[in-house]
C-alpha cells in the first residue's frame, strides 16, 4: 500500500524477523535523497508475511499526517 500526504510518501512492507514477520511502514519526504523512516508494526501472532504487510497496511490507514518534522500523527491525535 502506498499512501501520500502533503510533504510525505508512505508505503508498507514486511520482513521475517525470527520465527515470525513484522510489518513496517516506511516514509519520506517527497525531497529528491530524502532519508527513510521505519516504523515496526509488531505482533508476535504475525506468521506469514501477508499477516504483517496487512497489519502496517491498517496502521497506515491510521495516520492523519506527518509532519515536515518527520513525526507522524495518528487520527486519535498520539503523535509518535
């Protein structure tokens, strides 16, 4: 999944980590050679790889914006 905001790009992605998978959202600015940004969506029921992209795909959907700060804001107003 790939979502845009106003001076940001995101997607989602998993990887195995152990036994299990662990989704991650990754963000950037929309700069040419802008740094990435990892966010870890961990579950230790997330088994298979498309459990865990699912998994960030739903904390993305969950985000309302991130900053030009790179902090991301999450629809209840937590901000990370």
């Amino acid at each position: 999944m790939v979502r845009e905001f106003s001076n940001h790009i995101a997607w989602t992605d998993a990887m195995k980590e152990g036994q299990g998978y662990i989704g991650l959202i990754e963000y950037q600015h929309k700069l040419p050679f802008s740094m990435v940004h990892a966010l870890w969506v961990i579950d230790p029921r997330l088994t298979n790889e498309d459990d865990a992209e699912l998994a960030a795909m739903n904390m993305l959907e969950q985000i309302y914006d991130i900053t030009d700060t790179d902090r991301v804001i999450y629809n209840d107003g937590v901000a990370l």
